[in-house]
C-alpha cells in the first residue's frame, strides 16, 4: 500500500489533508481510494499528476471522513473530474453510499474496517487497516492531553475500540502523521479522558506488532 499526502502545504486556502491510498503495483484489481477531497481546486491537478497506474480509473472511490467544509468542499469539482463512488456517514454530504460502522473496504490492495467517531461532530468515522496498522482518524480527537473536560460517552467507547487495535501509524486531518509510538499516544489520550470523567482507569496493555505476529 502506497499513502500520498496530496494537500499543498503552501496553499493559502484553508484545506484538510487528502490522503491518495494506491496498491503497491497499481494492479488493475488494486481500488484507488481518496480519502477527504479538502477544499482546494489545485487537488485536482495533483491528483491527475499521481502515479495511479495506467488503464485504470484514476479515483475509484471517495471515503469522507465527516461532513465539515475543509474535508469536503471541492467534492462536485472531483465527482465531475473522476466521477468516483462517494461514501460518507452523513446524508448531508449526498454521498452514493452511507457507511455503517464495522463496514469493510478494499482501498489500493488492502482492507479497511470502518470505525465510527462521533465527538469532533457525530457523523466522524475512522478507517483502520488491520495489516499495515494504519489508521485515517480525519478530525477525531485522538491526541487528548487535558483532564479538565467531560467527553461523549460514546466517543470514550469509540476510542477504547481503536486502543484495543494495533495501530502503527496515524494520519491525521490536519497536520503531521504519526509513525512512532501511536499505539502509546492512543492509550495516553483514553487515561487522560477517563480522568476527565472521574472514572477509574486501569491498565491498558498496548498492542505491538511484534506481539501480534508471534501470537
């Protein structure tokens, strides 16, 4: 599985990260997958300038991670360009599909569980791959360092899911992926939160790699 960062990092738009998943080999049974459009127009040229493969649909499919415009706001723009299948939690978006949590998903030559988020707004999903340990979280909150706050309870078990998950590196909405030590900041942010709401918080062993091989 190949991850390309599309967003233009010097663009003055206010845009999220658009993340291209493409199979190693560009097979023609590999599903190119956008994951957020952002709301930059030059993604379009970015897109068409991508190593997609040859004979193959240049977007296949679109997964949004939530409704919010800078995820979102150039989608007519790529369903004119490409005329990919659009999949999203919320209506509102007028996606092709309405994603359900516990859906799976070929994106490039891998499979991705789809992990519903409701906290940054209550249409959020996450979309992790088991074999790689990847996880797109879009604008789910899952870097918490203040014990000040209460949380949705339902964001608190959304969370405990994606603890429970071997996950090796982040990619984020917004900002710089995580490669190192994600597991460690996941169940970080799962103490400080249950801390926040008074409740008790025990020891959440984290998941390694190695320990998911050799079991």
């Amino acid at each position: 599985m190949r991850i390309l960062n599309l967003t233009d990092p010097k663009s003055m738009i206010y845009s999220s990260n658009c993340f291209l998943i493409l199979g190693d080999w560009s097979g023609m049974d590999d599903i190119n997958t956008l994951v957020d459009v952002g709301n930059d127009p030059a993604i379009v040229e970015r897109i068409l300038a991508a190593p997609t493969g040859v004979g193959k649909k240049t977007i296949e499919q679109v997964i949004l991670t939530h409704n919010h415009f800078d995820h979102t706001g150039v989608l007519p723009r790529i369903r004119y360009v490409f005329d990919p299948v659009v999949y999203a939690h919320s209506r509102f978006i007028e996606p092709d599909f309405i994603l359900e949590d516990g859906q799976h998903f070929k994106c490039g030559d891998r499979t991705f569980e789809v992990i519903q988020t409701p906290g940054h707004s209550d249409d959020s999903i996450c979309l992790y791959c088991q074999t790689d340990g990847v996880l797109f979280v879009g604008d789910t909150p899952v870097v918490i360092r203040a014990t000040d706050a209460t949380y949705d309870p339902r964001f608190v078990q959304a969370l405990e899911r994606l603890c429970s998950k071997d996950v090796r590196a982040i990619y984020f909405g917004h900002g710089d992926s995580i490669t190192v030590g994600a597991n460690i900041v996941l169940n970080e942010s799962l103490e400080n939160i249950r801390r926040a709401n008074g409740m008790i918080v025990p020891h959440i062993p984290v998941v390694s790699a190695s320990a998911t091989l050799s079991g």
